[in-house]
C-alpha cells in the first residue's frame, strides 16, 4: 500500500494540537511577567490618549467567587480593547479594606476563640482587621492574575493605605475651605451590635404581610353641596397611623367618582346606601376589594374641586373630635389605594 502522505504539502505550526490550557495559561502568564507586558504598553502609550476605568473595589475578605471573575473579566476586555485601539488604559486595580465584611471575620475569630469584642483594645482590633485585609489582597491579586487580568498589580491601591486616608482628609479640607462643609441631620440605618451605622448593601429585608385598612372620613363641611353626605375613602398599609391622622391628601388632576351603594356581598365593608368617593380609576378594584355587587356613579369631579373641604376623623366618636383637612398633594397617584392618602403626624402614610 502507497504511503501519500510525504507527498502531500500541508502548512505546518508552532501551535499544538490541543489547547492544553491547565498547562498553556501559566506559561503565557509567566512570559507576560518576564517581558513585563504592562509597563511596556504603558510606554508604548505614554502619550496616547488616556482610558481610565473607575473600577469599584472588591473586599479583601477571602477568595474569589464567581462574580468577581465576571467582574473583572468585562472588565480586562473593556481595558485591552481601548489599549488595542491605541488609548492608554492604565488600569490600577485596588481593593476595598474599610466596613463591616472584615470586622466581621475578626468577630468570627474571636467567638471561636471565646474571646469578647469588647475586651479587646480598639488599637490591637483595627491591627487584626489591617493585617486581615493585606492576606486577602495578596490572594486574591494571584488569583485575579491567573485569571489573566492586567493591571499594575505591583502598585495597587487599597483603602487602608495611609496614603490614601490622608488624601481623603486632604479633599475633605478643601469642603470646609470653601464653605461646602456643614453639619445637617440625616436618617441612617444603626447597628446596636456593631455600634456603627449600616451601608445599604449590609441590610436585608425580610418580607412582612401586614394587616391593611380602608378608613372613611366623613365631608363636615364642604362648599360643593353635591358631597355634602359622602365620605372619602382612604386605604393605608400601615393601620397604626390612623390616631396620628391630621389630613388627607387627594391630587388635583385626579378624576374622582361620587359612588352610592346598591348591593353588597357577603362580609362587605360596606352597606347599601353609602355613599363614597374613590378615584375614578380604581372604582372596580375597590369595590371588589370591599365586596360590593353593584353600585351607581352619579358624578365625577376633578381633585381640585375639593378644595377647601373639611373631614370627620374615622375615630371621632372614640375622642378623636379634631376636623382633618382634604389637602392638594402632587404626589398622590391611583397605582394602588383609593386615589386619596393619609396624613399622619410628621409623615405621609398610605
């Protein structure tokens, strides 16, 4: 049999037959580091066009995990497209060493330990949690590089460098400079534990089924004789406002319906013969909410005819006699409720 294959001209390459990447990819990395890549095209691009990506840092609290990796990849390929369209994408990566995942990790040790937080010297504390962070940034910069991620991890910046503190107070001091200081008050979310205040990222909510409430206000005085004997209706989440009640709020340009029950359902909140105002558009949902059968719409009415007007309190029979005003608010919508809202104390509540 004739051996054709000596006879046959195929292009040959320095390209292995099989990728082998568990063994190629440290290679590749190695002669990256070797030939000094980075700083290479930094010098190629001197005086290019710069790119800069403001990357937000991850937490030097443990290994990488999968979100770091899709992080920091998008990111690498958005640096080396601009870098190939000849910018200068001096990429400085750095890490987030301040906040409670770190302080965290030292509690953790100490419970281990049966060590108390609180007996612990707060200079020795903040030591632990310094030389905590500067571990994982160690590891995690390997583990960011053999991702194949290129940076100048010879110098990066993290947030516990002094450095870097003493540019914040330095920028800080340029507010109070200029006059953009100033002392105001602010709600904040406080850990009673931690003795610190809380990040939104470190909150969970857990879900809650509350009780919700339809509430009437009966009109006292009006000048539109036509609702003389109706009642606004509101309906509210949160039921242990009703005693702070002051106002209500309707919207201008609302359309509203003047409605009298004809017939009801069984358990209904409402009886034959009411008479009630609810925003024309959430009639149908409120009346199958509150189980009414069938009603009559003898008229609409814009939000700002009931200016003026003057309410009942739903309690004023149990030592809640104080009038409640219909109020104009831009902010009430008919995405759900009844078209009207309450006014507690110190606060709008649905």
């Amino acid at each position: 049999m004739t051996d054709y294959k000596d006879t046959v001209y195929l292009p040959k390459t320095d390209f292995s037959m099989r990728a082998g990447l568990p063994t190629k990819e440290p290679q590749i990395l190695k002669l990256w580091e070797e030939i000094n890549l980075f700083k290479k095209l930094r010098e190629q691009r001197k005086n290019s066009e710069p790119f800069i990506l403001h990357d937000g840092p991850p937490y030097a609290n443990g290994n990488l995990h999968i979100g770091h990796a899709l992080n920091k990849i998008i990111k690498d390929v958005i640096n080396r497209s601009q870098s190939m369209l000849g910018k200068n994408a001096n990429y400085v990566p750095g890490w987030d060493c301040h906040g409670l995942p770190i302080e965290w990790k030292i509690e953790e040790n100490y419970r281990k330990k049966k060590k108390n937080k609180d007996d612990i010297p707060i200079v020795e504390f903040r030591k632990e949690c310094r030389d905590f962070a500067a571990k994982w940034m160690d590891v995690q910069s390997e583990e960011f590089q053999r991702l194949g991620v290129y940076g100048d991890w010879e110098d990066p910046y993290s947030t516990m460098k002094y450095e870097s503190e003493a540019i914040i107070m330095s920028e800080i001091g340029k507010f109070l400079m200029n006059g953009s200081l100033y002392r105001g008050i602010k709600p904040v979310m406080w850990s009673p534990v931690e003795k610190t205040a809380l990040a939104e990222a470190e909150i969970e909510y857990h879900d809650h089924i509350s009780t919700t409430i339809f509430a009437r206000f009966p009109v006292i005085k009006t000048s539109l004789d036509i609702i003389s004997d109706f009642e606004i209706i509101i309906w509210t989440t949160t039921p242990w406002t009703m005693p702070g009640n002051r106002a209500v709020a309707y919207g201008k340009d609302i359309d509203y319906s003047l409605i009298e029950v004809t017939n009801v359902g069984e358990n209904s909140l409402a009886k034959i013969g009411d008479k009630i105002i609810i925003a024309k558009e959430l009639v149908e949902d409120v009346m199958k909410e509150i189980s009414v059968l069938s009603f009559n719409s003898s008229n609409t009415l814009k939000g700002s005819d009931f200016a003026g007007t003057v309410l009942a309190h739903p309690l004023n029979n149990n030592g809640y006699e104080h009038e409640v005003l219909l109020l104009e608010a831009d902010f009430v919508t008919t995405d759900q409720g009844t078209g009207f809202r309450s006014y507690c104390s110190g606060s709008w509540c649905r």
